[in-house]
C-alpha cells in the first residue's frame, strides 16, 4: 500500500509540473516596447499601443509553457508623430505591407526564453531574459493576474529594417541594435 500512495503522489507531483493555467494579457496594464541608439548620442523609445495575447504558465513551478502575441504595426508611437509616419513607411516597417507583428514561444527555461519573432515576413528565433514570474494575484475586482517581464535584443537589419543615414561628425542616424521590452500582466481566462 505504501509503494500505490508513493507512486500516487509521484504522479500527482508530475502532473502538476505539466499543468499551467490560461491567461490573456491585459493591455490596460502591459507594455510592448523597444529602445534604439538615436544619433549615436541617446535612445528613442517607443511602443505600440494596439497588441493582443495569451499566455499559459505555471505559478508553481514559475514555468511559461506557451506565449502567443499579434501586434498590430500602426499603433507605434514614439511620442512624435513625424517619427512615427516615417516608421511606419517602407523605409522601415512597411505597415501597409506588413501590419503585423508576431511573437510565438518556442521554450523557456529558467531566465530564458526562446522565441519566433515575425517582422517584416522574417521570422528568427530570439533569446529573451525572463524577469519577475509573479504568483497569482486577485484585484480588487476579483480578477485573477499573474506577470512577467521579458526582455531581449535584436538587429533590426535582419529584418530587412535598413534605413541609414551617416552623420557628418561619424557615426549613423539610427543603431542597429534595438532592445526590446514586454510588461506582462495577464487575467486568468474563464
């Protein structure tokens, strides 16, 4: 009897490994966003405003099993509208062209997390550091959260994101490298 309530509580403990509950992010209280080298001098920063996703994750084991994300181009803003009309151009993301922006993960294992990232019709995978797995949370209107942050780098040039322009003193209008930020807080689906 002691081997069957062994084994029992061995597959319970597995099992619970595997689980993972279903939210959907909350845009009210998330941020997408990214950061660039402007100039050679500072960063510009920006986000988009219009995005949608869900997330399986496992509070006890702080484990992401599935991230899925669809952000819609033209909700750039960089707190400029000059800059974002140019962003949206084909000199840069071609939002008519492509509208859409995806994120798919891949696996996620302790601060990692490895992602497919669409741009542009490109996609290539991308490592993200994982922050701040929270527990489950109520909020005051008895929903259930739960977040995490993730951050990452990309080349914007492997995303056929190449417009340039060399500044007279050295260097170029715009860096390559551009850092990348989710701010995930997510409502438990029903």
């Amino acid at each position: 009897m002691k081997l069957v309530n062994t084994l029992a509580l061995t597959a319970l403990l597995g099992f619970s490994s595997l689980y993972a509950t279903s939210y959907t992010v909350d845009t009210s209280h998330s941020t997408i966003g990214f950061k660039v080298r402007h100039m050679m001098v500072a960063s510009v920063r920006g986000a988009f405003k219009d995005y949608k996703g869900h997330y399986d994750y496992n509070t006890d084991t702080k484990q992401i099993k599935s991230l899925e994300g669809t952000v819609k181009i033209a909700s750039i803003s960089t707190n400029d509208k000059k800059r974002d009309d140019h962003l949206l151009s084909p000199d840069f993301f071609d939002a008519k062209k492509y509208p859409d922006m995806t994120l798919k993960l891949i696996s996620h294992t302790g601060d990692k997390a490895l992602v497919e990232l669409s741009i542009k019709g490109i996609t290539k995978k991308v490592e993200f550091d994982v922050d701040y797995l929270s527990k489950e949370s109520k909020d005051p209107w008895g929903n259930v959260k739960t977040g995490f942050e993730l951050t990452g780098k990309i080349s914007r040039k492997a995303y056929n994101i190449t417009f340039q322009k060399v500044l007279e003193t050295g260097g170029v209008i715009v860096g390559d490298e551009v850092k990348i930020y989710l701010e995930l807080e997510g409502i438990k689906a029903p």
